[in-house]
C-alpha cells in the first residue's frame, strides 16, 4: 500500500490516487472517460441524490424524467445552445441493422428534450410556476483529459427545470435555487462561493448563469453546480406560451439548475486528506465500521460484541460495516481510514470483556465508547465529527483567497485571487490569460475576504465601475 | 371525460386509455416508444423501485452502476447472445463531429458491459459469491408495435448479475431470486406463475430461464420478469475465472434477473377497471387524496380541516394528495378514482362542524372517518383495501386457467391453457400455431388449477413423459 502523493505538490495526482484508494469508482471500463460506480461509489452516490431530492422537493419541485435520446431537428432549434453543444454529444445513427431516419442526440443536457412538451404542458398562467427536475445520465464527449467525477463523458446530473410567468418571478425561482443550494451544500460540508458568470462563459443560451464554485488548493476551483435564468431565449424558439390572467399570449420565462456527480469530487477534493477520502456523515457510505480484533487464544468475544454493536446501531439507523475479514487489523484500519469512514470502532479481548468499544474517529479522535451508552455516544462522536470537518474546511475557505493588485502578481498564483475589473471582455480575457486560468465572475455573496476599497481595473486602469471579480483555475 | 373502453373486450384499448387517464405517462414525445415519466407516473415508479431495492438488498445484492454505452467488440463476445440482440440495438458511431473508432451499442441489457470488467475482480474462491445489481434504463429497438410500460425503446430496467462458484451455487441463487420476487409480487399484489421456458424461448446465451407470467384477462399473459441461470456460458468468452481452495482454476457459474416498468404495466393491466387505474398502496403515488368540497355560504371550515387532515397523515408517513384546485368535486372524484388513488378523504361542511371525514376507497367502499382516530383509521381502511384488492385479483387469478385437451380446444381460448406437452420442439409450435400465441413453458410451482392425470402429449399423442405446461397469448 503506497503513500499516497501529496495534495498540495501534486493536487490532480492526489486525487487519482484517493479515488482509487477509496474504491469509488472503477476506471477499467474500456470506454474513456465512462467509469464503474462500484458498490461502495455507488452508496455515496446515493446518500450524495437523497440530500438534492429532499432540498429541492422541499421547494416544490417534482421529479420526472424524460426520454434519453433527443431527435437532431428539436435539438438544433436554439441556436446558442447548439453552438455550445454541436462538437461534444454522441450521435445514434443506427437502429438495428439499418440507419435512422432522424438521427438522434444523446442527451448532453434535457432542455431541447423537456422544452418541445413543456410548450404542450404550459397553456394557463393556472399552469405556472411549473417546477419539475430529474435525476439521470447525460452524455458529453468530454475532448479534454477525463478525471473520474469531475470531468466523465457519462455524467451522473441533477437537472431542474422551470417555467416562470415573468423575468420577476423567474428571478425569484433563481434565488430559491441558490438557498436550496446552501442547504444542500451544508450537508455536504463544502464552503463556496455563488458567482455570475461572465458573458463569454455562461451556459449556452441563458440569460446569465451564477455558478457555485469551490476553492480546492493553489489558485484551483471546482464548479460544484449552477443556475440559469434563460428570460425568453428558449421559451420563444420552442413556443413555449400561456394564456395570462387578461387574456394575452404570453412567453414564459425560464430557469434551469443543474448539479451532478461532481458534488462527490469536491468532496473528496475538499475533505480529502494524506490518508485518503474524508466523508461527511450525511454522505458517507457507511457512517461507522466496526472491526473485531481477535485475540491469540479465543476471537469469540470480539466478535461477538462486534456483531452486537453493528447490530444495535444499524437498528438505530446507522449506516454500518461490519469488517469480519481476515485482513490484519491495521490492514483494515488503512483501508477504511482511505475510504473515508468517519468513526471506527474498535473490538478487541479487552474491549469485549470491559464492555467498552474504542471509537476512532477519521480526524483522528479516539476515546472510549460504553457498550451501555452506545448509540448515544456513536451519534455524538458523529455529530462532533461533522463539526470538526466544517471547521478545517471552513478555515481551508478563508486562507484560500487573496487580493491582487497587478496582472503580474496574478502568475504563478497559489490562491484565489480577487481582482477589481471593469466588467470589459477585453481586460476579463486578460486576466485569464494573467492568471493561466478563468475570470470566474462577480460574487452574489459576501466577499471570503475584506479586499477594501475596489480601486481601478487591474487589467485597463478604469476606476469607473470596477467591481471585485474572482479569478482562478478551474479544474 | 369520454368513457373507457371495455377491458374485457377490447383489452389492449382499455389499457392505453387507462395509462392516458391515469396520467402516469406522456406518449407525446417526439420518438416512438420513448414516452415521457409524468411526476405522477414517476412516483410510482419510485415507489415500485424501492419494493425492488428492499427485497434484492435483503438477499445481500449490492448496487453499482455500469456505464450505458458498450464498445462493439466486447457485444459481439457471446455468440447466442449477439444473435438474440443484433437486430435490436442502438448504434453510436459519431462522437462530436467525428466518427467514432469502435462503435458502442446503447446497453440492450448489461451482460457484455459488466462480464469483462467481473474477470477483473473475481480472482479467488473468496471474491464468490458476487451478487450485485443495477438499476438503470436499457434500449431496444423494438419494431413491433409500442405500448407504454410493457414494449417500450426505453426501458427502465433491473437487473442483478451474480458470480457462483458452481452449477449448484448458481441453482441456489435462482431459488434465491424466486423467492425474493414472491415477496416482490405481495406488495405489488400480482398473482402470477414462475414458468420454466421451452428452449426456443429463453434468454439468448441462457442455459435456463424461469419466467413470472401473470394472466391479464382471455389467453393473454404478460412476462413480469425472468431469472436466468447462465452456467459458463457467459464465463467462458469472458474469461471469469477463479482460483478454487484446492488452487485450481475454475469457471464461475453465473445467473440473472431481470426487472422491468413492465411491473407498473401490469399492475395497471390486473388491477384496473372500468374507472381506470387500481394502484395497491405500497405502490400508489398517493395513498390518499382529500378533497375539501367548500359549501356556497364559507368554504373556510372544509379547506381548513381538510388541510389538517392531508397535514397529520402527511406527518405519519402517508403518501397524501390535498386537492384545492377549482374544479367540482365530481370531477375529481372521476379523475383521482381514474389514477387509481386507494383511499378518498372528503370534507364538506357537514364533515367539518362534525369532524368526521367521508372516506371512500377505490373499490367503493364508503364510510366515516372521525378526525379524532385518522391516523389509525385511515391505516385500517387501506390496509382492508389491500385486502379486498388481492382477493379479488386472486379470484380472477384462479379463473384464468382452463385445461385443454385437444388441439383444437385451443383456438379462439378465452383462457390461458394447460396442456400436456411431450417436450419436443416441434409439438412446442404446433400448441404455438393453435393457441395463435406461445408455449410458455413448464411451471415451476403448484399448478393453480388441479387438472387431474397428465395423460398424452396433446400434439403427437406420445404418453411417455408428458408434463403439463401452459400456453397463452404474451402480450
């Protein structure tokens, strides 16, 4: 078992290597960038969609789910949104042995599958808000290097789909999103900052986008999701209108907010740690492991109490592992420590006769917990140990921004660098081009940092309306 | 609001109509076959989903998650297989504006893409048993005609796949998975026959398949599911070898079972009537639906204990429906009876002062409901309308054989057949020609009617070996 290479030296190596240590996903599959969830992946995964159905279904939204294959006339109908997707989506020609008469797109995203039957489904303005999401695969064929979770050509993606009786009440539909996400993002324990995206970056078609970005290390930010408001840019091409109140023929507006199998990269590329994955607990696959050390004369004892307390916390509702295999003790201890378990206990001869397990936990806690008091105290090590991981990562957030002055001070940036910018594409290239990396946009939150008065453009020298803007690389 | 065909006689008629009143689907979407999940239809969707997941978890399935997309060399691997398939699959050959090298087939089913990868990870006799599953949608290019849920190009599929390090092992699994279906069936309330397939009709590469059958009215079944035992038929293309305890080499014998939509099809097809949809309550989107029906002076006390009531069941974990919109009552009665709602709480001004709700359930039973006890009360009504759903499916269950005894019996069935049948394939499609359908198989249960002494083959006559088998019309 190697040492992992180190996060901050060698992030993208890091990563690699934890999602492979943590047994996440399975990269063997012979087709590029098309990974395997295995089991312990795909529980994650599944924690990982609870967390986005209860947020957005709390918000009045429903799930549907529409058809996979997208016909090439629907798809071509917006023309932003086609330039933006023409070179990276998958084409079926073929229906068993002879060629289709419409070819057919694999969906790289539903809006061109979902528009044409939201213009039969809209037809009052009784019908708005209309407020439906799914949760499927898309399909993108990803030119760029494929890194499992964050940049896939089968994307595991959380799609909501909305249709507003005006830009007001889209806007509004826009903020819910944004409060939905932080609700989300809490239980996933990842800080980060909303940011509008500019022009020359936004989702294909829309409005404006406001994306929700992390920092990860150096100058590094992963996207972890986004929202759109759309106005009329795609209810026009697709028709899609209702009758309003006084009888007018009105178009909708539209908002879109779109997360996907990211999320579980930012995670692990957040919490992450020399040892391996971290999860939160709302996440991980399982919550505690339990491991029975069997002694040199009778392992009965251990393994009995073991199977005991796995028992008990799994009635309590615990997501529970119980290791019973051959393995080493400290074998196990790696294993699960790389996997990212947040408590461990431990059984062992004298923990057995004592009725005392020692807990473990993966910030590296330990301390004696009462068979007696079990539950109990295994659900507040857990809570004490979410509290922990906000902590480091919150204190990770703050130092992971910094002010600069010049476009020179931008090269060879080792953190998130605020920049004051007069909102031109001309100086925005600039100082992409300064930092090696992308204007991220202007924040709709709080600034990480008090950067002061915002002064003149870095790139152009205008003191004219120069706001604060983020730049960095994104991963 | 048009009335429903008769299900009796125009049964294929009565089903479409029932889907389309029922709104659990929109077969609007621009690609034959490909229709549209509703919300409503979505959630029992995810109702039936978590049947599946609850009885295949219970019997130590993991699941994961393979990619949709299978390269053509590995397809083309088993050679039964790719013959059963070929004429039936989706062809991706462009990537972006490119050709792509290797052409990938749109999953059919998921054997070619999971069994290179299970030679990865089965090495030793400690890696068996291997039982995982997926639960994903799958494509077929089906060229007769479409019916939503039962032939549809996209399928919403289960399927668990199993390594066993032998014939026995694999023979156990399948009883395994047999018995999980039985409870499967229970709370999908479906009464039906696991049917051991003739030869001509298992699954392409199979060395055996188990089919559940359900008759759905006249000589009609359908196909809820099968189980499949593979031997190493699959095992041997793919290399899925493992090193005995002995330190041999040694093949792994693997089974199958699949699952499909087809499931909510038929609870439409055997429960439903001449209202519409009959959905049992484990499965129902809503479990109830309370209508407060505003009297002409103040609707205020109706809406109000209405409210209340939708809230408390809501909080005790019943799927609830509280319908305020501005239609008659009548109206939604007709159209909640149509999407097959168990239970049906109304609240008019009598019921309001009174506090006492009137409940209705789908099979028309009527009576009080005290505010005071509804939760308790509301959970003995659906549970009585379980009750009486299953007796009377089972009763039509029971009148859905009849023996026939000649050839000539078969034509024009209005039932399904048992047939005394030699085994030989030619004597399999002359019962075929007569009954105008399929030779479903053996059964691998009690029969459901007692049909006395086997006697002769009902084709050829020979005595020797005559087993009782069924035949009928698969929809």
């Amino acid at each position: 078992m190697a040492e992992l290479p180190d996060k901050r030296t060698a992030f993208i190596d890091w990563y690699l290597a934890v999602v492979e240590a943590a047994r996440l996903t399975d990269k063997r599959y012979p087709v590029k960038g098309m990974n395997i969830w295995t089991p312990y992946g795909f529980r994650a995964r599944r924690n990982l969609d609870a967390v986005l159905v209860r947020e957005i279904e709390a918000t009045g939204s429903e799930a549907l789910e529409f058809p996979a294959l997208i016909p090439a006339n629907e798809f071509a109908k917006e023309k932003e949104h086609i330039k933006g997707f023409d070179a990276q989506v998958y084409w079926v020609t073929k229906g068993g042995l002879s060629d289709l008469d419409i070819p057919l797109v694999l969906r790289p995203t539903s809006e061109t599958a979902i528009y044409p039957i939201f213009a039969v489904w809209v037809r009052s303005h009784r019908d708005l808000p209309l407020n439906v999401y799914q949760i499927v695969n898309v399909f993108r064929y990803e030119t760029k290097t494929t890194r499992p979770f964050v940049r896939v050509r089968e994307i595991h993606f959380f799609e909501e789909h909305t249709c507003q009786a005006n830009e007001e009440h889209a806007t509004e539909r826009v903020r819910s999103n944004l409060e939905a996400f932080r609700k989300m993002a809490a239980a996933f324990v990842l800080p980060y900052l909303p940011i509008r995206r500019p022009e020359w970056d936004k989702f294909p078609g829309a409005f404006y986008s406001i994306a929700f970005d992390a920092p990860v290390g150096g100058a590094r930010t992963l996207q972890l999701g986004s929202v759109h408001h759309y106005r009329e840019n795609f209810s026009r091409p697709y028709g899609i209108r209702y009758e309003a109140a006084d009888g007018s023929q009105q178009y909708v507006h539209q908002t879109t907010f779109g997360l996907s199998e990211r999320l579980l990269g930012a995670i692990v590329a957040v919490h992450g740690d020399a040892k391996g994955a971290v999860f939160p607990t709302a996440i991980a696959p399982y919550q505690v492991v339990v491991i029975p050390i069997p002694g040199t004369e009778s392992g009965e004892g251990p393994l009995k109490v073991a199977s005991e307390a796995a028992e008990r916390l799994r009635r309590h509702g615990a997501r529970i592992h119980l290791d019973g295999g051959d393995e080493r003790p400290g074998a196990k201890y790696y294993r699960w420590e790389a996997a990212g378990v947040p408590l461990r206990l431990e059984v062992g001869r004298r923990e057995a006769e004592s009725r005392t397990l020692t807990a473990a936990d993966r910030l590296g806690r330990k301390g004696p917990v009462a068979l007696d008091r079990l539950e109990h105290e295994v659900g507040e090590r857990l809570a004490e140990f979410d509290r922990a991981l906000a902590e480091r990562a919150h204190a990770a957030f703050a130092a992971s921004f910094a002010v600069a002055r010049s476009l020179a001070e931008l090269a060879g940036s080792t953190q998130v660098r605020l920049v004051a910018w007069c909102g031109s594409e001309a100086c925005g290239h600039q100082i992409e081009a300064a930092i090696d990396g992308a204007l991220l946009g202007t924040p709709e939150a709080p600034l990480p940092i008090d950067p002061g008065a915002t002064g003149a453009c870095i790139a152009c020298g205008a003191t004219d309306g120069a706001r604060w803007a983020l730049a960095g690389q994104p991963l």
